[in-house]
C-alpha cells in the first residue's frame, strides 16, 4: 500500500482555477506535514512566473523550457516561511495531455533537486524513522484526471510508488500549536587562518554547534516533561469533528544542560582569533502538529527545527542584504552593529495555522505583502502581520577593539532601539531524575 495524503478541500479548487491558466503547464509546491500513519498537504503553492516567461514564443508545447533551478529557488524561499512541523512535501504539475508522457519524468527530476536544495540549508539531520517519501502530483488540464505517486528522496534510484490523494475539509481545525520564546546569546569566534573572514561561513559553523545544544536540550510543556512516546494530547479534551478552527495552545520552555556530567571528559582548545560573532536576542518560535495522536516527540522535534530553522534563517538573510548592498569582495574587517530581521507570522484562512516571514526595519508593509503574493500566492492585509518579538543584533567585533572603541562603535540610532537588560535566571528541574543539572537560558530584555 502506497501513502496516503489528506489535502485540505481548497487545494482542489485552486488546482482547478489554475488548470484553466495553463499554457502550456504550471508548476508548484505542495506544502504540509508527513506522519507516520499519512500525509497531510495545507497548502499548494505555484511557480511564480518568470518575466521573460510572458514573452516566450508560440511553438508546440515542451517541458524543455522547464527552468530547475528557479524552482528549487522559489522552495528554498518558501521553506524560509514555513513554521516548525511544515515543509515542502512535494511537487505538482499541471500539463495538457500533449505533456503527460514527460510530465512524470519531470517531476521525479525535481522532487531530488528540491530536496538536494533544502537539504544543503539545514542544520539539523532527519531522524531514522522519518518519513523520507515526497508526493509528484499530476494534473491532466483537459480531464482533470489527478495521478499522485511518491518517491523516496533517501535512495536516489527510487522508484515511483502509488499514493491516495484525499480532500478532506477542515483539515487543521483541531490541530495543535506550540510556541516558545528562545533567548540567545551565541559567541562565534573567528580564526585568523578563515581567508578573508569568511563572516557567513564562520558563522554557519558557529550556529551548527549551538543547534546541537537545542537538540540536547529539555523541553517542558505546559510545565511538564514528558515521555517521548507518550501521546501529546493525553489527558486532554479533543475536538473532534469540529470544523471550526479550535486550537489547542502548548507553552513550551527550553532548558539547557551546561555540562555534560561528571563522567564525560572535556578539552580545552587554543586558536588564534582575528575576532569574533556575537548573536544576542530572543527569538519567538511557533511549531504545528496534527490531531490524530501525535506523540510528544513529533512535536518537540517540530519545535527543535524551528528554533535552529529561525535563527539560521535570518541569518541567511541578512548576509543576502549585505551582499546587496555592499558587494561579494569585501575585505575591510571593522566592527560592524546589524540588526536581524524580526519574524512576523500571517493567519492562514480558514486554518489555526500561522505562516511567517521575516521583516528590516526598514521594510514597508507593502514589501512583504509583495512578497507573500510572490511566494506564497496569498493576498495578505497589513493588519494581519503580526510582529511576534523584539529586535536581535548581530556584533561583529574585530578582536583589536579595545571596550571603549565597542562603546563609540554602536550607532546612536542602534543604541536608542537596541539597548539590552541582561537578566541571569537558574531553573533547576529537580523533578527529573535522569539530569544532574538542567540550567535554563541567559535571558535577553529591553
């Protein structure tokens, strides 16, 4: 037996409006959660078109024109959007039926590009039992005749499999989310021998060992730690059969180990520093799980991703910014003050699901209501960005910066918008016997 997809009910009828608009295909993105049991798809997103796409000449219908590498490009940026517990679970495609010999071809192609592309970005590493079967969805524009098979992006000679592709209506409405605020205060040092002080590698290395910390860390939800296996909503009321978007809200705090326990041995390394990273702020993280039995650690590695995701992210962005603006080639190291970009998160409707996107200070609302319409194809309304947290620095200090220089180095502005009470709180988790000591992050408020 093949997977199965339940798919929300209006996933159909975008299909169909976008089976009427095919000239002569249309690619895009189906975006949801895997599961043990099955599948779900919130979400199918098209291609944003290519200007010169409006242009092409008139000729007889071919998939040669099929531009890979804008389409990875386009999941990368959407995957940026997606909060913990989402991803892109596969592709689809609708074609005339001049189309339908090459379409399937083409679409196993890109399932293993997409997948090579998010999977270069991560920071984290896909648990044995995961699901590794992504969804190509085909779509005849004549018949409407859907086709869903699945492949396994682990095994590279894959094969097509038969999957059941099921509307279901109301398909989030009793799901549950978790949030979490995250306070971070991360000291990257930079190594003299790093050419040019590669800043963006550098830091990437630096962000690759804290994420490890976060999957070493305790979760508590709702002020409990539970057992892994245990079901997340044991000992809760269900809502089932209601088609009302009803969430269920967890609270979740994170809690560190500082130390690994008497019995492991520790060395201290030397190296030579030219200067260092400093990532400070809290960042606010948002997970989404399913209804039918979830077990807790579904939604504590949702969680987990999000945190490295969020973080990893912005960061990401904000060397796209600096590239922009400043150009690939630059050597001068000084002291330099950035602020990330904060995350905003969007209702989906009809669903307790919350999309997100990342905001400069900068940036007008019109920008990013662009940019939704662009990737995500969905109209968003400025009161509907919610800003979820305060503004997070980045500091990048050359290691000749005497504390005098840091102190005239911080523009006026930052300082007015950016100042930081650094508050030290110890949470001792007394009730878990397995720890020896569980300490909680170094707090972070203005």
């Amino acid at each position: 037996m093949g997977r199965t997809y339940l798919v929300e009910e209006s996933i159909g009828q975008y299909l169909t409006e976008l089976s009427t608009k095919v000239k002569p295909y249309v690619t895009g993105l189906l975006i949801g959660q895997c599961s043990p049991q099955r599948d779900y798809v919130i979400r199918a997103v098209r291609t944003p078109p290519k200007e010169q796409q409006q242009e092409e000449s008139v000729g007889p219908p071919k998939l040669a024109s099929l531009d890979e590498e804008w389409i990875t490009t386009h999941a990368s940026q959407v995957s940026r959007m997606l909060p913990g517990g989402l991803l892109v679970l596969g592709v689809f495609m609708i074609a005339t039926p001049e189309l339908a010999k090459d379409s399937q071809n083409a679409l196993r192609k890109l399932i293993f590009s997409v997948e090579k592309s998010l999977s270069k970005r991560r920071l984290w590493e896909p648990a044995e039992e995961e699901v590794s079967d992504r969804a190509a969805l085909q779509i005849c524009s004549a018949t409407k005749k859907v086709v869903c098979r699945t492949y396994d992006v682990q095994d590279p000679k894959s094969s097509a499999k038969p999957a059941d592709w099921k509307y279901q209506s109301a398909l989030t409405a009793s799901w549950v989310a978790l949030s979490c605020t995250v306070n971070v205060n991360i000291h990257i040092p930079l190594l003299a021998t790093s050419p040019n002080h590669d800043l963006e590698k550098n830091t990437k290395n630096g962000l690759n060992r804290w994420s490890k910390q976060i999957e070493d860390s305790v979760f508590l939800i709702n002020g409990q730690v539970k057992d892994e296996d245990t079901e997340l909503l044991e000992g809760q009321k269900k809502f089932r059969g209601n088609t009302q978007p009803s969430t269920q809200f967890s609270d979740v705090k994170v809690l560190t180990q500082l130390c690994r326990g008497t019995s492991a041995r520790s060395t201290a390394t030397v190296q030579v520093c030219s200067g260092s990273i400093n990532l400070r702020g809290a960042v606010k993280c948002r997970a989404y799980i399913h209804s039918n039995k979830p077990k807790v650690k579904e939604a504590v590695q949702a969680l987990k991703r999000d945190i490295i995701n969020t973080l990893s992210d912005r960061c990401e962005i904000l060397f796209e910014d600096l590239i922009l603006n400043e150009g690939p080639q630059k050597k001068n190291f000084e002291r330099e003050y950035h602020v990330l970009p904060q995350r905003l998160f969007v209702p989906v409707a009809g669903s307790i699901v919350m999309l997100s996107d990342y905001k400069f200070g900068d940036e007008a609302a019109g920008e990013i209501q662009e940019r939704f319409v662009e990737m995500l194809d969905q109209p968003v309304q400025a009161e509907d960005m919610h800003i979820a947290e305060d503004i997070s620095t980045v500091d990048i200090c050359p290691v000749t910066d005497s504390p005098s220089d840091t102190q005239l180095a911080q523009p006026t502005k930052a300082k007015l918008l950016l100042k930081l009470q650094q508050n030290m709180g110890l949470v001792v988790a007394a009730a878990v016997a397995v720890l020896a000591s569980i300490f909680s992050f170094n707090y972070f408020s203005d």
